[in-house]
C-alpha cells in the first residue's frame, strides 16, 4: 500500500492537543469500519475487512505520518482488532477510544454509572492490550449537560486521569451547550463540522480561549461529502483544530485524504 506515496505529515505538522502534553497529526484514523457495519451512516454499504488488509491499512497510515487512531466500544470488535495490530508498537500510536455507549445486538445503550465506567476501561485496557490510554471521550447520548452534570462520568475520569491511567479526557458532545461545559470542565471536545454543518463553530473560539483541544468528528459528513478536498481544507484552515478524524478501509481514499490535508497547512 505504501507505494506511490507523494505526501505525508512530518513531526513538525503535528498539532498539540490545547494545553496538554499529546501532539496528533492534522487527520486521525477512524476506525468504526473495522468492526461494524450495521446501523451506520455511511451512503455505501461495506465488508469488514480481514486481519491482513486492516494490518496493512494501519501500517500504511503510519506511514503517512498518521498516529491518531480513533475508536469505541461501540465499534463492535474494533478496540480487540487494534490491540492486535498495534502489538509491539503501541507506543508510535496516540489512541482515542470513548466510554458510555455500548453496541450489542444490533442495540446502543448507555451508561455513565462509575462503574460502567470503571467496566468500560477495563475492557478497553484488556482489549487494547495496553496499560494506559492516551484520550477517553465520553461518549454522549445527545444529554450532553445531564451527562456532564449529573452522572458519574467525569468525577471517575479525573480520577483514572490523576492515577495515570488515562491521559486526557473529553467528551464526543452534540449540542453547543454542551460542548460549552466540556470545555470548561475537560482537557478536550470532540464536535461535527464541516462546511455544510458550522453550527458549532463557537467552540473553536471557546476552545482557543480556554487553550483547550478539538477533535472534528464527521469532517467528510459521514462519507456524504460533494468535495473531500473542500471539506478537508476548511477543517484544518482552523489552527484550533487538533485533528480530523476521517473513517476510510480504502488505502486510496487515505493517501488522497492525506495529500489534502498536507496542502491544506503548508
């Protein structure tokens, strides 16, 4: 996969993470496709790819000079599959995965109890197969104030933040309101932003002001994107911005996403 490569991000196009010690390239790998494929909303259906394909699409974006990846639990089994891809090099990756939803049977539930929380690390320390985890989001239901103010969620966090555990935690929000109080009680926010969807561009300068971190989920609009470049270009314009996390199994599409993304800060 690596062949033909024409551009890739240098350790000096990484972005540090607000005020936090972490510094993640401009695009993270999303990686729902590695494990599910069910109640999504990409516009293609698709296959879950076998070991050696995923194997080799993770080598090749570090090879890109990639080294966010992002996950969940409720990414089917896509937590067990990067614990064994990354073995042995564990340390060139910055990983991000989420507590508070789970996927079973085809079903998402939620819950921000401290010890569903507790649980949920855990499992993603087990399965993940390391001793630490570098980002947790929490993982919102759309309640993004409840969440943050009346359940368990953050006050476990900081907790597995002070024991080092974790080191930095933010929370994937969908309301201005509540990505508003994530950034004043968190290190990071993750929100949805594009140039069809600027809804929540207050939180950039929010985040600025508070030196904290932001994290673009559905930059390409969930793969519904006109023009990837545009798209790619007008998230990354932001020096707020940390990072952009694009979903693709396509080795192509990530080499192209890439080369964007390398024009767009230069």
């Amino acid at each position: 996969m690596g062949k033909g490569i024409l551009t890739s991000f240098s350790s000096t196009d990484l972005r540090q993470l607000g005020g936090t010690d972490i510094h993640v390239s401009p695009l993270g790998l999303g990686t729902v496709k590695f494990g599910r494929n069910t109640d999504v909303k990409y516009p293609q259906p698709y296959n879950i790819p076998d070991k050696t394909h995923l194997d080799s699409l993770v080598s090749f974006a570090g090879e890109l000079g990639i080294n966010l990846l992002d996950t969940a639990p409720a990414y089917g089994d896509s937590e067990a599959k990067l614990g064994q891809l990354l073995r042995g090099r564990r340390h060139d990756w910055i990983i991000s995965t989420k507590v508070g939803e789970r996927y079973v049977d085809g079903k998402s539930s939620f819950d921000f109890s401290a010890h569903s929380i507790r649980q949920s690390i855990e499992s993603s320390l087990l399965r993940l197969g390391t001793d630490y985890l570098d980002i947790i989001l929490i993982h919102s239901n759309g309640k993004d104030e409840q969440i943050l103010q009346q359940s368990d969620v953050v006050s476990e966090l900081v907790l597995l933040r002070d024991m080092g555990t974790i080191r930095c935690i933010g929370a994937s929000t969908k309301t201005i309101e509540g990505g508003l109080l994530a950034l004043e009680m968190l290190d990071l926010v993750m929100i949805a932003y594009n140039p069809d969807d600027t809804s929540q561009a207050e939180l950039l300068q929010e985040a600025e002001r508070r030196n904290k971190g932001v994290i673009i989920k559905k930059a390409l609009a969930s793969g519904h994107a006109a023009n990837v470049q545009k798209n790619i270009e007008f998230v990354l314009r932001s020096k707020i911005v940390s990072s952009a996390i694009v979903g693709t199994i396509n080795p192509n599409h990530l080499r192209q996403n890439v080369g964007y993304a390398v024009s767009a800060i230069q």
